[in-house]
C-alpha cells in the first residue's frame, strides 16, 4: 500500500535516469558481481555502468542500437557482456542468490519449502525463433513458465513455445529446481496443472505434493483466489519492463536472461529498501 512514508522509500529521484541504480541497490549487487581477473588490461567500464545500460534497454522495452550514446558504454560492449552473463547462467545464480537473501530478511528460512506455479502466453514479433499457438488463450507466440515461493520471489523460469501445455512445461520448470531448494515439496497450482499426467511427470523429479486452486464455476469477474494471486502479482511486478510487453528476442536463452534480469532488478530493489 502506497503511504507517504512507503513513496518516500521507493522514490527514485536524484538519479540520473530512473531505471539506473541507487547506491543501496549496487551495495546489494557488487558482492555477487564478478571479480576483477588478475591478470590482463583492466576494465574500461565498470559493472554498474553495464548493469544500468541493460536495465534502463529493459524498463524501457528498447532495441540495442537505440541505446544512447554518451550516457552508457558503447552498445557492443553492452551487448558483448550481456550474451557472456546469459551463457555463463550468472542471472540466474544473482537471482537465486538474492531470493534467499530476500527472505532471511523477511523471516523466513533461506529455502522455501512451498511454491506457486503459473504461467503467461506472450505474442512474439517478427525476430523469429521458436514459437507455438496456445489455443486457449488464442495467442501465437512463447509461454512464460515461473515458479514463486509464497513472498511471491521468482525462484526458478523457463521459457518455452506456447504451444506447450502446462504440464509439460511446469514438470520441465521444477526439474530445473529440484537440486537448488531441495525442501521444495508443496505445490499451489491452478486447474491446468491437475491431472495424473502432470502429477506422474513431477514424481519423476522428486516426491511432491499438489494442490490444485479452482476457480468457482459460478464466479462471475474477478476473484482472489489463494495462493494463486501470488504468482499474478509477480506476472504483473515483471510486465512492468516494456521489454517484456511482448517476446522481442530470437531466442529461446535471450528471452530467460531478460526474464531473470526483470527478477533481479524486483529483488535488488526488495533487498535495499528492507
């Protein structure tokens, strides 16, 4: 809930640009950054000028080369880094860092034992790349599978053709967590998990508890359903980046990384304002 005391903290002026990063939030990051290497010619551009070039491309739902000249590095150097830190699976471990950071500093034990599921069908552009049609939400494009402890923290993504059902992909999406939190054990989904095919798929990764959360056949608009509206949340916290409005990427890898980065930017901001 917004107080004047709650705008206050979140505030962003004084920056430069709103998307860049505060003092408090490159405190948070730096640690979990790389290290400079010993040897060789020393870096022409530090990490956080980096971090806000790909931050401000995200928030802003902006192509490479329009990234301005002047106020950032140069747009291959963006770019170069950009494809190391996605291949190298850096935003994912930052992200998996910063999760558990988050809820030790909400109370919490460091690895959640229950989690929420869901997933959004995106459209994608004319970049190419794979892509399905989801029939049930009449979309042509790439479904974004996540997974959420019940803070609401995205713990683990995916990013798949939409054509996928949810089964399939959410079984794919939890074999990926399984060795990162292995007190994970509970499962709040929604009808298009239930089922004894989903439910076989998971038991291969690990022993698993469903609970499935159904939408009254006589509810009419919209309704909080629990636990689910959790997941919803976090959906709408990352549609908040324009470059995520749609799928711009080719790629399959590129469409994770700025999905993760999104998640980086929300735990970072989460992390230094407690």
């Amino acid at each position: 809930m917004w107080t004047d005391t709650t705008r206050v903290q979140h505030a962003r002026k004084g920056l430069r640009l709103p998307s860049d990063l505060t003092d408090a939030e490159w405190s948070v990051l730096e640690p979990v950054m790389p290290a400079a290497k010993p040897r060789g010619r020393p870096r022409k551009w530090g990490w956080r000028k980096l971090l806000d070039a790909m931050f401000y491309l995200l928030r802003g739902g902006l192509p490479w080369r329009m990234l301005p000249p002047g106020l950032f590095p140069p747009i291959s150097t963006v770019q170069r880094w950009f494809y190391i830190w996605r291949d190298n699976g850096l935003w994912r471990s930052i992200n998996h860092a910063l999760v558990m950071l988050a809820r030790e500093l909400a109370g919490r034990e460091a690895s959640p034992s229950a989690c929420v599921i869901d997933s959004q069908s995106i459209k994608t552009t004319e970049s190419g790349g794979p892509r399905g049609y989801d029939a049930g939400k009449k979309i042509k494009g790439r479904k974004r599978h996540i997974l959420t402890d019940t803070l609401g923290l995205m713990i683990e993504a995916v990013v798949h053709a939409a054509d996928i059902q949810d089964r399939d992909g959410g079984s794919s999406l939890l074999a990926r967590i399984r060795n990162r939190f292995p007190w994970l054990s509970h499962i709040f989904a929604d009808g298009g998990y239930g089922g004894d095919q989903f439910a076989d798929k998971v038991a291969e990764t690990g022993v698993w508890s469903i609970e499935i959360i159904r939408r009254s056949d006589t509810a009419k608009g919209f309704v909080l359903l629990p636990r689910r509206w959790v997941v919803e949340r976090t959906l709408a916290w990352l549609n908040r980046n324009r470059r995520l409005a749609k799928d711009f990427e080719r790629t399959i890898e590129s469409s994770t990384a700025w999905l993760l980065l999104a998640s980086v930017q929300l735990l970072v901001r989460k992390v230094a304002t407690q």
